[in-house]
C-alpha cells in the first residue's frame, strides 16, 4: 500500500439532523445531533486509511479540548500526525452543519479563527517516504511554494490538489505541473458552467501540463480528461437512499488517490471513486471498511 501525505485543515463538526431545511427567520427542532472530527484534508485520509493506505496529515493543530477530540479521532484511524504545528491558543475551526434528512444535502456555516499551515511548517517534513501528496487548494501562495519544494527534491513524486471553491490567486494553482487538479461540482458552476464535459473541456486548453483534470458532479457521477483529450465518465453509484452526502467529495477524492495508487488507469479509478462516494452517501459518516 502507499504512504501518503495530505495538507489541510481538521474541523470540529456539529451536525444537525432535521426533517427538511428551514426557512429563515424560523424554529425548528433537531431530530438528531453528533459531534466529530471533519475537514476535506481529514477526512480524505480516514478513507484511504481504511483503504489500507499508510497516512500522514500535515495540518495546524490546537491544544484544547475539541482539539484533543479530533486528535483521538485521527490516532483511532492510524493516522500520523507528527509533523502538526501546535498552536496553544484559539480554536479549532468549527463547522455548523444543517443535514436535511429527506435528501441528504448539507449546508454548512464554518467558522475559522486558527493560522493555515505555511511552508516553513512544510519544510520541516521529510518528503522521502511518500509516495503521494495531497493538498487542500486554500492557501494559496504558501502551497505554490510547497509544491515546488516536492518538484526540487522529488520530481516525479505524485502530487494532487483538490479545488473545492473559488479563493483569491487560485489560478496560481493551475500554472503547477502536478498529477492531477480535483474540482468540485460547485467551484465548476461558480465559474458558469452547467455541465462538466464543457468545463473539463476548457480547462484542458488552459491547463495543458497536469495530466488528469478531475470533477465529482453529484447525482451525474464524476469526468475526467486525461491528456490526449478524451473525456470520461462514471456514473453515479446512489445507495437504496441518500442518507447524508457530508464528506461524499472528499470519499470521491481519496477513490481518485486509491486507484492510481494502485495503478488503476484513468476510467478504472474515476469507477471506483464513485462507487466509494455512492456507499458514503448511503450511511452516516465515512465508515467504508465493510465495502472496501
């Protein structure tokens, strides 16, 4: 199995399970609530984990109670967290989740009041033992550098970034030689397309370079294109019924990193990164040892 790295943030998730979302300037009540560890870098890595994967997460870490919670969590999946930097005062970032239990959506209040992961802390990483780098595509200018580090002193080593949303210089990114860009369904619209063939289409003009351009798209599956320009494409896989799709893009993303990983060839990975995302979408959490 490989040894992977990824970069990005952990999160406390306060989740609320309700029959149908609110309108606004209302009262309801909770049917369910739980509380646990979340973040895409995170939650990436407890999935490839499972999956047999020896994982590392480079990440900033704070030393209180929710803190300590989180840390337990990643430590029950074997996840190593030796190179964290420990900042001993604030917060860690906190997630306020609506789960409306008719459809499985999600929607998402996050609040942030803790310092991003920087490249003096990613210095101090020994790069030798992966044999993959994942990056969560926020901080943006520090991970332009990070990447470049990997390239100096590891130029073939794998590397991939998942863009979730739409961050001021994220086009920096897209300048990179890496292995593969991983683009949500919602930085896509934002950006004016409804469909992913076309978006995927266009960008492989502006981003010749990265081998692999990557898109989950909800209910119509994940695409892909690869360098010589042909288009793939997977169903989506949805269980009996959508339980809760919180976490289902960072399943797809870890499937993306399993599946090269294993040497899959493009439409063999895109396959089976769907799959995992429709057994996530069908359970609570991103428990997926019985499927894998």
């Amino acid at each position: 199995m490989a040894t992977i790295l990824a970069i990005g943030i952990a999160t406390l998730d306060i989740i609320n399970i309700v029959d149908g979302y609110p309108e606004e300037d209302s009262k309801i009540r909770a049917l369910q609530q739980r509380v646990g560890r979340g973040g895409n870098a995170t939650n990436t890595l407890v999935v490839l984990s499972q999956l047999g994967h020896h994982c590392t997460w480079g990440g900033v870490w704070v030393e209180e109670p929710d803190g300590t919670r989180i840390l337990a969590d990643l430590h029950d999946y074997q996840i190593d967290t030796r190179y964290l930097r420990i900042e001993t005062q604030g917060t860690v970032p906190t997630s306020y989740i609506l789960l409306n239990q008719r459809n499985g959506s999600r929607t998402i209040v996050h609040y942030r009041r803790l310092p991003e992961f920087t490249y003096s802390d990613f210095e101090t990483i020994n790069l030798a033992p992966y044999d993959w780098i994942h990056f969560e595509g926020r901080n943006i200018v520090e991970i332009v550098r990070m990447v470049q580090r990997i390239q100096q002193l590891r130029p073939t080593l794998p590397i991939s970034i998942e863009i979730e949303k739409f961050r001021p210089q994220i086009e920096q990114l897209f300048s990179l030689t890496i292995t593969a860009l991983l683009f949500s369904k919602n930085f896509a619209q934002a950006q004016g397309y409804t469909e992913a063939t076309s978006f995927l289409t266009a960008l492989r003009s502006q981003i010749p370079q990265v081998p692999f351009l990557i898109s989950a798209w909800g209910s119509a599956g994940g695409y892909a294109i690869a360098e010589n320009n042909r288009v793939h494409h997977s169903p989506a896989y949805s269980p009996p019924q959508i339980v809760d799709t919180l976490g289902a893009g960072d399943t797809f993303n870890a499937g993306i990193i399993d599946g090269f990983c294993r040497g899959q060839n493009l439409a063999d990975t895109l396959n089976h990164a769907c799959r995992l995302a429709g057994i996530k979408c069908g359970q609570l959490g991103l428990s997926i040892k019985d499927h894998s």
